[in-house]
C-alpha cells in the first residue's frame, strides 16, 4: 500500500516521554477497558428483571458489546494510523465513559443496549496501545512492555469478575457502571498527561467502503455464531447471515485488493508471518474462552450433581483473579524468551502450557484448589502467547500500518473466543442430566469441552510452526527505526 509522508504531530509533544509512565498508563487503560467484558456477567441472570425483559431480549446487552468491538477495533486501527494512535486512544477511552454513563443511568432495555454498545466501540485500546508503544518506546523496552499490554486484557478481565460479583451483591446494580465510567475518566485524563503523539501517520484517505463492508460481514457472521443456539442453528435467519457473510466478506476482499488506501492490506495479511500469526490468534482465543466457560460453571453447579461445587459468584471470581495476575507475572519472562530465541519460540512454549493446562483439569475438576491450579497454568500459557503475537505482527509490517494490523490481530482472538462460546454452548446443551426436574450440563460434557480447548491449544502450536524462524536481532531493527525515522524528516 502506497504511503503519504508523516505527519507532524505538534510542537506540544515530549521529546522525550518517560518509558516507565507511557507503559504503566497505557497498561492501566487496556485493564479498564477490559474490564467492561466481565462488568455485567455478575448481573447477567438478573438482567431481565433488572430491566423489564425477556432473557433473550436481555442477552443483547452482551451481545451488543461484542458486534461493537469487531466493527470498532479494526477502524480505530486503522483511523489510528492515519491521523494519530493517541487521538483514537483518547477518543475510544471517551466511548467507553459515554457507555457507562448511559449504562449507568438505564432502568430500560434500549438505552442499556445503547450504553453497551459504546463501551463495545472502545475495544481497540489495546491494539492502540501497544502500537504507541513500537512508536515511542527505546527498543530494549519494547518487548517487555507490548507483553504486559497483552497481558492487560487477562488482568482486567479476571480481576474485573471478583470486583463486579463484590459490587452486584453489596450494592445496586448500577454501580457497576458509574465505577466503568470513573476507571475510564482516570485513564482519559493520564493519557493526556503523559502519553505524547506518535509523529508515526500514514495520512491518506480513509476506506469507507471497506469500513461498511467489513462491518456488516463481521457483525452478519458474529450475529449468527452468538445467536444461533437461540434461533435454532438450521433456521433461516441464522443460515441466512451466514449467507451474507460470505458473500459479503468475499466483495469487501475483492474491492480491498483493488483500492489504492484499504482499510485491511490484505497482501500485508497474507505474508506469511502475519496470517499464520493469526490463524494461532483465533486458535488461541478459542482456547482462553473454553476455560472461562467450563470453571465458573463447575463452581457454581450444585454439590448434588457428584461433580459441581456449589459456590457463589464471588467465589468463582475469586477463582479466576490469579490467572490476571500469572499473566501479568509471567509477561517479562514472555519477552525475554523472545528477545533470546525469537517470538516463534514463545508462541509455541505457550501453546504447550494451554494444552497442558487443559489435560489437568480434565483429570482435576473436584476441588477449588484444582481449579485455582488449571486457570492459573492455562494464564500462564496465554501470558506467553498474547506477549508474542504482537512481536510477531509488528515483526512483519511497515510502522505506519501497525496499528491496523495489530487490530487485525485483536479481532482474530474475539472470533476465536466467540466460535468457543457458541460451540460450548451446544456441546453442554446436548451432553446433560437431569437433576430435580432440572437439566445440567454433564461431567462428560465439561470434559468434551476442555478436550477441545486443548486441541484449539495444539492447533496452535502446529500453525505457530509453521512461522519463519527469526533471530531476535532480526527482529529488532523495525520497531526500533520506526519512530527515529519518522522524526528524521523534521
């Protein structure tokens, strides 16, 4: 793709930003926007009492967050490299406290809809994040910290889960959101305090096209995966979206490979390293989700079924916090495997412990302790992983489209996470018991699951082996260069 000369960024910017604080604040904002993914799971039973709606009504407002974020997250990437990450990082944290806001003040389906969608738009921090990061950080610093920005989203999400179960059971509902909104205006007010511009752009025009075409494939494919248990996999409505998305999908591929400015450089994603980083991507959000469905579900089943363990919601949040923390934990070790052997490696490494970690609990699933073990080890195996793919994806394309192709990235885990979810549900749906007139997925189908969650794990070690084996001094040069290139031309 051709690109227009760099753009300066204004003579307010720091010439030299403090590392540590760039990396702690942009850290600090992928763990609240996170946070938005396990805010309402606490809530989520009682939605439609909450809110005067029918269960399937009531289920939007998760799935509004979730159609949000695929259409946002390549966008914001990609308006992030045209016209400056920091703006798009500010102006996604903005949709995230405008969400809680109108979340906060709903007693209604509609503007609760509305609020969850916002918060769903603000899902590219992240991806912003660490393409701010490769722009402004000293080399060295680079790969500890683009791994710790991954990490983010594990730590928001599992510290997030105790926090909200706290607040559901201590306090009225909509205190969740008033304290999204709040987490969101701090955040807000450290970027602009110390996080600069990257003098990094692209220019150009923006894809409008491409934008309304990858939005309505994404959310007619996403759409049918998330509902179709509820609409019946065979009715019409579901075979239809997927219909559409094909046909879609297909014409926004063929305009992409034929427009001057894209919004996706499919012939960037198709390099070798990039699209088998992201086949791994959907691989490995598959394995991720499959955990944070099967645990909370054999915490929460009664004791009379031999095999649950009848705890609270808070219990199960308490369960799941340390798998956040062993991310963040092992994020460092994460880098330095990639710096001594290359992020192949790690990627790889960290497939082995998700799959391992899935063969555990398989034979650990009666004790709480067995759970704390497997969510723990299986964080582990993700910490390493979600720290390598963006050295991977920034590994193999130019500065002023990093912001698109880790967005890219992103998105590739959210399908991943949303096939896991859908597939769960009609495993656990069909492998059942009755307990006291009552059906409850079975053992077997738990185990089904976590089966499968080990098998998305080894499919990406194999899709992981197949990447270009690369020193780490191959892989320094472009992250390094790419910021004091830019400034060269000022």
């Amino acid at each position: 793709m051709s690109e227009a000369p760099v753009q300066p960024a204004g003579s307010t910017r720091p010439a030299r930003p403090n590392p540590n604080a760039v990396v702690a604040v942009l850290a600090l904002s992928g763990i609240t926007v996170s946070l938005m993914q396990t805010l309402v799971i606490p809530i989520v039973p009682e939605l439609p009492k909450y809110l005067d709606a029918s269960a399937s009504n009531a289920a939007w407002a998760v799935t509004a967050t979730l159609l949000a974020a695929a259409v946002a997250t390549p966008v914001a990437g990609r308006l992030g490299d045209m016209f400056g990450k920091r703006l798009m990082l500010l102006v996604s944290l903005v949709l995230l406290v405008s969400g809680s806001v109108v979340a906060a003040l709903s007693d209604t389906l509609v503007p609760m809809i509305v609020g969850r969608t916002l918060q769903g738009l603000a899902a590219a921090v992240v991806p912003l994040g660490i393409s701010i990061m490769r722009d402004e950080l000293p080399p060295e610093r680079l790969a500890g910290s683009t791994a710790l920005m991954s990490a983010s989203l594990g730590v928001g999400g599992a510290l997030g889960l105790p926090a909200a179960a706290f607040i559901a059971d201590h306090y009225d509902w909509h205190v969740l959101f008033w304290t999204s909104a709040a987490l969101g205006v701090v955040a807000f007010a450290l970027v602009m305090l110390l996080v600069p511009e990257s003098k990094v752009r692209s220019g150009g025009r923006f894809d409008a096209v491409g934008a309304v075409g990858l939005a309505v494939g994404l959310v007619s494919v996403l759409l049918a995966v998330s509902k179709g248990a509820d609409w019946g996999w065979a009715s019409g409505t579901t075979l239809g979206l997927f219909a559409l998305a094909v046909v879609v999908l297909l014409a926004w591929g063929f305009f992409e490979l034929r427009t001057a400015q894209p919004l996706v450089d499919l012939r960037t994603t198709v390099r070798r390293q990039v699209l088998f980083t992201n086949l791994a991507s959907i691989a490995f959000g598959f394995s991720m989700f499959a955990m944070s469905l099967v645990i909370p579900q054999l915490l929460q089943l009664p004791t009379q079924t031999g095999y649950g363990l009848g705890r609270s919601m808070l219990t199960v949040g308490l369960v799941m916090a340390p798998q956040g923390l062993v991310m963040m934990a092992f994020a460092p070790l994460s880098a330095a495997i990639t710096k001594a052997r290359g992020p192949k490696v790690t990627l790889m490494i960290g497939a082995v412990i998700v799959a391992a970690g899935y063969g555990l609990n398989i034979v650990l699933m009666s004790e709480v302790w067995h759970l704390i073990l497997v969510s723990c080890v299986i964080g582990a195996g993700v910490g390493f992983a979600y720290g390598a793919m963006p050295a991977l994806i920034m590994g193999a394309v130019p500065a002023s489209e990093t912001a698109a192709a880790n967005s890219l990235n992103t998105l590739m885990r959210s399908i991943g996470t949303s096939v896991a979810s859908a597939l769960a549900g009609v495993i656990l749906a069909q492998m059942t018991i009755s307990l006291g007139g009552t059906t409850l997925p079975s053992e077997n189908g738990f185990k089904v699951v976590m089966a499968i969650g080990a098998g998305a794990a080894v499919l990406a070690f194999v899709l992981a082996s197949f990447l270009p084996g690369r020193r780490p001094a191959d892989a320094e040069p472009a992250p390094a260069t790419a910021a004091p290139a830019a400034e060269s031309v000022h």
